[in-house]
C-alpha cells in the first residue's frame, strides 16, 4: 500500500496526480514517482562530473564514484564533502588531498552522465581498461544468492513505491543483507553500496554484492575497485563483463533468481559439489 503521507515517503521520491485507465474507466488518483537530478561532483572547486541521480545517500555515493572511478587512491584521500543546493540542482563539494587533485587535472575530463549510461564522457580508449586490483577469491554457496535476492525485493521502498529504480546491496556469506542502497541508475546505486561499505569498513571478503540489474562490464569494473570477490546479477552478463571478471578473479554470477542462477566464472566458488564438465567445452571431437 502506497503511505498517505510524503513524510513517510523515502528520500528521492514525490507525489504526482496522475489519471489511470482501467479498460474505459479513468480514475484520477496519487501516485509515487522516482526524483532524477543533475548531481555535479565538484573535486577542490574545480567540476569534474555531471551524473543524473536519486538525491539520497549522496555522501556515500560521491565517495563510492570517486574510488570505484580511480579518482581516490583509498578513502584517506578524501577529507570532506558537503552537499549544495544549486537553481539546476546538487553539487557535492569534495575536499580531497593534493594528489588526488593533481591526478584530476592530469584526466581532466566532463562527464555529462545519462540515467543508467556506461562510460559517458570517457575521451580515450586508454580510459574504458582500466588496471583492475586482483580481488579475493571467496566461496558464496549458490543458496546465499537465493536468500539474498529473495531478501532485496523487501529492501527497496523506491522501488517498491515507484517501480523506476536499481538496488545494490552487501549480502554476507549466508545471504543476509548488510547494506543495501537505491538510484533511478543502477551504476549510480553500486557506487552508494561501495561508499556506504567503505565508510562500514567492511571486508570484502566476507561476503558479496547483489545488484538489481545486469552485470555490464563497468559494473564489474566497479565491483572489482571495491575488492569485491563475487558480483551477482538478476540480469544476464555482457561478454566483456564475463572476460574482465574472469582477468581479475572475480567470480560472476547471472540470472540469479528464486533458487536458480548461472554462474559465468569460477563456478567452483557458488557450490559445494564438483562441477561436472560442460559437454560443449569439450576438447573431444567425433570423426565424420
């Protein structure tokens, strides 16, 4: 049931009047809908990127953005943030150390960020590869997926009020969720889950993320700065996401829904039992 009043209502959602149609019948009723705002990341006063996001949890995304992006060596290097009120919207005013900045000015760069978009702004090829951290190797049974996604579908008012947002959530082992964040873009939300896990100095190997959405090769990019070892999506997985997880030791896991799921790479890691060989993978060939 819908709250009857906004001051119930989770941070990044509004009332709108809105007529539905029931076959010929027209109800004017309220409605719940998903906030999208201009969010300028602001690096020691000089901008560095625009993204379009859900105003909640800004303090953990804008530090999630800035080491999921390569732009803070570790979380030191940020000494404050302060969020702004601007006429075309928020501006998060990072204070970060001298080498953060200077970094900054050697990739100087505007990204105008869509809602859900990849590699907006991204100016060189050398940019899209970046060098990923090897991450841990941590053994998730299949059945904590099962929990965990089960589990989310009660974790996300925005979503359950206005069906337009991702979720990413820190699962420990046993598919318990820890954290779990929302935004109208699903990068947007993994990068609030890593803020809010970096600021809960959480181990990353102690358990594993679940995003809403499918596995793109910058959600894996992403994953892997925050030292994740397993990524799981109720999505299928891209071909590059596969082969960026599999380069950097990150177990992957697809279509994780109910009790199924497929496992992309290290399937060892999800399950107790040995896995039996594919057919298709087989280097035995019949004779014609």
């Amino acid at each position: 049931m819908k709250p009857p009043d906004a001051a119930l209502l989770p941070a990044g959602i509004r009332r709108c009047d809105v007529v539905a149609w029931h076959g010929d019948r027209a109800q004017p009723q309220p409605d719940w809908v998903a906030q999208e705002v201009p969010v300028a990341l602001v690096f020691n006063g000089i901008s560095h990127a625009v993204m379009l996001a859900s105003p909640g949890d800004l303090e953990d995304f804008a530090l999630g953005f800035a080491l999921t992006e390569g732009l803070l060596d570790g979380p030191a290097e940020l000494y404050g943030c302060e969020v702004h009120e601007v006429a075309e919207g928020l501006e998060l005013q990072l204070e970060v150390a001298a080498a953060c900045a200077w970094r900054l000015q050697q990739r100087r760069r505007t990204l105008a960020g869509r809602t859900g978009c990849g590699l907006c702004g991204t100016d060189s090829l050398a940019q899209v590869h970046r060098t990923l951290p090897r991450v841990p190797a941590v053994q998730v049974p299949a059945s904590a997926l099962a929990c965990a996604q089960r589990a989310l579908r009660h974790a996300q008012p925005m979503q359950q009020l206005t069906g337009a947002s991702h979720a990413a959530a820190w699962c420990d082992r046993a598919g318990t969720i820890q954290f779990a964040r929302e935004d109208v873009g699903r990068h947007n939300a993994l990068d609030k889950l890593v803020g809010a896990m970096v600021r809960a100095r959480v181990d990353p190997a102690e358990g594993f993320i679940l995003v809403t959405s499918r596995a793109s090769f910058e959600m894996v990019q992403k994953a892997a700065m925050a030292g994740a070892g397993v990524l799981a999506a109720v999505s299928a997985p891209t071909a590059l996401a596969i082969e960026t997880a599999q380069a950097c030791g990150l177990a992957l896991a697809g279509f994780v829904r109910d009790d199924d799921c497929v496992a992309y790479t290290f399937a060892e890691r999800f399950g107790l039992a040995p896995v039996p060989q594919s057919p298709f993978t087989s280097s035995t060939r019949t004779a014609t």
